[in-house]
C-alpha cells in the first residue's frame, strides 16, 4: 500500500501570496492520477432515511458529482469501488467526521472495502441519505452540523451511542466562512468531539493544513467565540492533535495534511485545477488507520503524504501553548480536556 509520492509542489505555492490565499486551503480533499475523463457515474435507486415520520431520499446521480463532489472525487470513488479488496489481518472500527464527500468519504470508501467497519458523519439528514446510498457498507452514519456548537454536542452523544471505536478520523472542516463560523467548526467543535467522545482504543488523527504555517493561537478569541482565520484553525487542529499525543501516551494520534487537491473545497475560489495529488492525499489516512505499513506507528507529528513534515508552526510542538489553547477551550466550552482513560 506504499506509496510514492511527486514532488511536494504545494511547498513552492506556498510561500506566494497570490496562490497562498487562492488555494492551498485544501487541508481536507485530494486527487487520483488517472484522467477524469470517465462520464459522471450513475447508481441504484435512491437509499431513503427514515426521520420523525417522514423519508429523505439520496439527491441526483451516485457519488453526487457536481453537487457534493468533484467528477475527480467520482472516479476514484468508482476506481476503488473496482480495484480494492479485502486486508489479510485485523480490522478495526472506525470513525471518520465529515465523511459525505472529499478526502474524508475517500477514506471511509477505501477503508471499507479493505474490510473495516466504518461510521459515516454528515450534517445532515439529507447528507446522511446521500452517504447510504454512496457508501452502502457503512455500519452507521451519525449527522449533525459542526457549525453549531449545540449539534457539536449532540453529535458526540450519537457517537457514545454506537460504542467504543478502535480510531477516530477529524477531518470535517470548512473554508471560505465567516471567521466566527470558522472558530466553531474547524477548532471548537473539534475539540468538543476530543473532550466528550469516549477516546479510541488504539487511535485518532486530525486534519489540517499547510497554511497552519501562518496560523497564530488566537487565545482571546477561543474565549470570547470571536472570529479565527482558517490558518489559524488548521493550527489549532494540529496542537489538539500533539496535545492529545502528549496527555494519551498508550494511543497514536497525529496531525495530518492532505495537501492541495482536487475536491469542492479544493476548487473553492474559482481553481480548475490543483497541484496535488488526490490519491496520496487520502492514503495517507488510510495508512495510518491500518498501520501495517514501516513508519506507520509514528505519533505526535505532523504528515504529508506518509512522511513527517519539518515544516511546522513552532506552537504545534510547544507544551505550554498547547495547554494555553486547551485551557481557553475549556474556558469556553465548559468542558475539560480528558485525562487518560
């Protein structure tokens, strides 16, 4: 399952402020190598979800190309659909927030037709229905909108429901919101799904992005629910990541970057293309989950394409800060980070 990765070109378009606001923003999508040139896929009848009484029914063509998904995000759905089989070993539980679409439903697609049991997250009931009909060996698919705090609660109430998983994938994330938006979704919410889930049994690792590089603590606006940049809360997910690697020594937890790549978030500001690769984007998800591979086993770090990255915010590895941000997160939230369970 290794994988050779090209040369990281994100790095150059990093440093440029134009591309740097423009689109290395996708912490959380990625791109196969093959052309996407295969016609938008078609599926079976729609899967329906029963809610209070009434039917949602799954929207538009499988895998939701040009509504929900890239016709990239399309064909590698249906290219590992065809060619991914079973692991020979051990399987785990697994669950992966915002998993309806991207990098994250890439994930969840790959790992379970290498035979893992996997729980989908959506924001919603209709996301839910449309995730079924996509994903249709999921075990479960929990819902609720990250951009409310109260729904970030309930959402681990559902979580807890379902039992104890062996890892927990935080990738859901927004880009191109309010920053007050942004502080609840990419950074509290996160947070609260760390402190009020019952921590995995073996592992959990955290989505971020290249442009925590620029992204500062923002103490007093955790406090207040003021507003963060999207660095910044790509650099809070990667400290909530060291941070629980430091205070939950017998579990792997780290921080990871797909890069930028061709998912909605991906093409957000207008990009018809993008420099990563989607492939090795979400892989590296799916070689952490499985842990099979040599390096695999790393915890406490930052990743890029199954390699530790040298390139970090200084405040990702910084102790103090980390205990500085998830003291003002418990300030906030009312809710404390877990000791070691």
């Amino acid at each position: 399952m290794t994988l050779i990765t090209t040369p990281l070109t994100r790095r150059g378009l990093l440093l440029t402020g134009a591309a740097l606001g423009a689109g290395i923003l996708a912490g959380c999508t990625s791109a196969p190598p093959q052309a996407a040139s295969t016609p938008a896929p078609t599926g079976p009848a729609p899967s329906r979800t029963e809610t209070s009484g009434s039917v949602i029914q799954a929207q538009g063509g499988l895998y939701g190309v040009g509504v929900y998904n890239t016709q990239q995000v399309g064909d590698e759905l249906m290219w590992i659909d065809e060619n991914v089989h079973p692991v020979d070993g051990d399987t785990k539980r697994i669950l992966i927030t915002g998993s309806t679409a991207g990098a994250g439903q890439l994930a969840a697609a790959h790992l379970l037709k290498r035979g893992h049991t996997v729980v989908a997250h959506s924001r919603n009931e209709q996301r839910a229905a449309d995730v079924r009909r996509d994903l249709p060996g999921l075990e479960d698919v929990v819902f609720g909108d990250l951009l409310d705090l109260d729904q970030s609660r309930a959402l681990a109430e559902q979580i807890n429901a379902l039992g104890e998983f062996d890892l927990i994938v935080h990738n859901a994330g927004e880009y191109g919101l309010p920053d007050s938006d942004l502080l609840n979704s990419n950074s509290l919410a996160p947070y609260l799904l760390t402190a009020l889930v019952t921590p995995p049994r073996q592992l959990s690792y955290y989505l971020s992005s290249d442009l925590h590089l620029g992204g500062d603590l923002k103490l007093d606006e955790v406090r207040s629910g003021g507003g963060i940049s999207y660095g910044d809360s790509k650099l809070h997910m990667a400290m909530i990541a060291t941070a629980a690697a430091r205070l939950w020594p017998d579990r792997q937890v780290n921080a990871v970057a797909p890069g930028w790549i061709p998912t909605r978030m991906g093409f957000h500001n207008g990009n018809t293309s993008t420099p990563d690769s989607l492939r090795d984007g979400y892989m590296t998800q799916v070689w952490l989950a499985e842990g099979i591979e040599p390096g695999s086993d790393v915890t406490g770090e930052f990743l890029f394409h199954q390699q530790v990255e040298t390139r970090v915010n200084e405040l990702v590895h910084d102790a103090q800060a980390q205990d500085r941000l998830l003291a003002a997160y418990a300030e906030q939230t009312g809710v404390a980070f877990p000791a070691e369970s």
